[in-house]
C-alpha cells in the first residue's frame, strides 16, 4: 500500500460546504490537528457502480472526522465480479485488508452523510455503537435496525465472527449481524441527546432510479432463517461448509484521502451457501470472518 504525498495532495472547496481552504495541502491541514492518539479507526465503504456517491461522501466525511480530531483511514472495498453485490463480505474483506492497528472499524454505507456534528464517531469502549439508529436514519426506522453506519471495536468484531456471507443482493446482512451481537450477548447502544431527528440528522444521497437496488433473494437467506432461541441464541439453519474467497486486484491511495480495495468474489460452490477462510477455526457455524479467504493479491 502506498502512502499519500501529503506535500502535494491538494484539497479543492466545494460549493455550499465548509471542507478545507482550496490549495491548501494535507501536510498543511493535518499539521494544525491534534488527534487522538489512543485509539484509531478504519471507516470501511462497500462501493459497487456508486462513483457520484463517492465523491460527494470522500471528502465530506473526512472533514467530517477531522473536525472530530478521529484518527482514521478510509478503506474503499469494490466489489468488481459478477455476482450480486455482497456487503457484508466485503465489510469482512475490508476488515481482514486494513491495518491491525486500527482498533475500531466504522461500517459505512457510501450514500449516507452525518450533518449533526454531535454525531459521535470516537472509540466504542462500552460496546457496539450505532450512530444512525432508526430514531435518526432517514429511511429506516423499525427498532432492530442497525445499518447505516455501526462503530465496532476490533475484538468485538473477531469475537462475533464477522458477518455472515451468505447475503447476496440487497438487505438482510445488518438484521443478521444484529442477532449475532445479541447473541454473543452484546448490547448496542445509540446517540442521546441528539436534538436533530430523521429529516436533518443524516443526508441520504443513493440514487434509486440510476442505481436501482438488486432485491433478489437467493436461496434461504430471507429473514425466517435467522431467529432468536427463548434463551437467547442464534438460530442456524443454514450449511456453512463452502468457502468464500476473494481476490485482492488492486491497492493504493487514489487522489483523496481514503484507501481504495479492489475485490472479486470466488465460490468455491453455490454462491447462496454461506462459507468462509478457515471454517474449521469459525467461532460458529455460519461463516463470516473465518470464511472470507484471500486468494492472492495483485498490484
């Protein structure tokens, strides 16, 4: 991975928001911050055909998180194949690709731009923290929701397995991951005296007409799958055997301030089946981390 020139990358003002002064260098605008040395987070954006998203989201949350003093990096994960769009894999991807160093992860949808800047993105010490909580999101608003954005540490993440791999398409993977937290007894907790709400908590960007969502339902991955137990554990119907494994094509800085993973998918089997990188060693049997195996990387 090749490091930005902060001497030479420039930032250009974009017309109605407040980022940086045009011309000024990252070494200039880095070298006036004090970040929080203790702790530092990898953001990771699943991206697939979004590139109008993307170059609205880069440079808006990375004021965004500077202004907050978060020392971060942003990791871009695209999904090139043919598949249907996998974002849970390609969180794992991200996770599995970033630097260990980073202790949290932010999962993060592309097309969804925090306008409070009370909106907490520093370390979650006491546990899961979703910052577009359904009371928030401007879409989603059902009480088990927890997509949008979700700040996990590190072990937290590991010790949960990651997330399943089985949902390809659109939706499902963040109500899954939901259960797994509970399962694992983790408890996730939101914003509080948030005054914004719904309308002008968040600016949702997607747009559903150029870049429809795929809402294909593969196999067994619709919601009856994944259920609670009365004593509160995962319910698993779904066979775990068959390995996802992906291919690094390309890695480097490109001309913003986030790191870009180029990912295609390989099935070793049915692509609706669950599986992963090392299933003898996953913490249960659904995949997930221990599912996601690279194959090589190139570049």
């Amino acid at each position: 991975m090749t490091n930005i020139d902060e001497d030479n990358v420039t930032v250009q003002s974009q017309a109605g928001n407040a980022y940086l002064l045009p011309g000024t260098t990252l070494k200039q605008h880095l070298g006036n911050r004090i970040y929080n040395q203790a702790h530092k987070m990898a953001l990771l954006v699943p991206f697939r055909n979004c590139s109008e998203e993307l170059n609205q989201f880069a440079p808006y949350i990375e004021t965004f998180l500077n202004n907050q003093k978060i020392a971060h990096t942003i990791y871009v994960i695209n999904q090139t194949d043919a598949y249907s769009f996998n974002r849970a894999t390609l969180i794992n991807v991200g996770f599995l690709e970033s630097d260990p160093n980073c202790d949290y992860i932010a999962m993060h949808d592309v097309d969804l731009l925090p306008l409070n800047p009370l909106l907490n993105y520093s370390f979650p010490s006491e546990g899961p923290y979703h910052v577009s909580s359904p009371k928030l999101h401007p879409k989603y608003h059902y009480p088990s929701f927890i997509g949008g954005i979700l700040l996990i540490t590190r072990k937290h993440f590991e010790s949960v397995n990651g997330m399943s791999n089985l949902f390809w398409g659109w939706g499902g993977e963040d109500d899954e991951f939901g259960l797994r937290l509970l399962h694992f007894g983790m408890k996730v907790r939101h914003p509080v005296d948030v005054k914004t709400g719904v309308r002008d908590t968040f600016r949702h960007i997607h747009n559903s007409k150029k870049r429809p969502r795929d809402q294909y339902r593969y196999h067994k991955q619709g919601f009856e799958v994944y259920t609670l137990t009365e004593g509160g554990r995962l319910n698993r119907t779904v066979d775990s055997t068959v390995q996802i494994m992906y291919r690094v094509k390309e890695s480097g800085k490109i001309p913003q301030m986030y790191t870009y993973r180029d990912e295609g998918f390989n099935s070793t089997e049915d692509v609706y089946r669950d599986g992963g990188l090392n299933s003898t060693e996953a913490v249960y049997s659904d995949g997930g981390l221990n599912s996601t195996e690279r194959i090589y990387s190139e570049g």
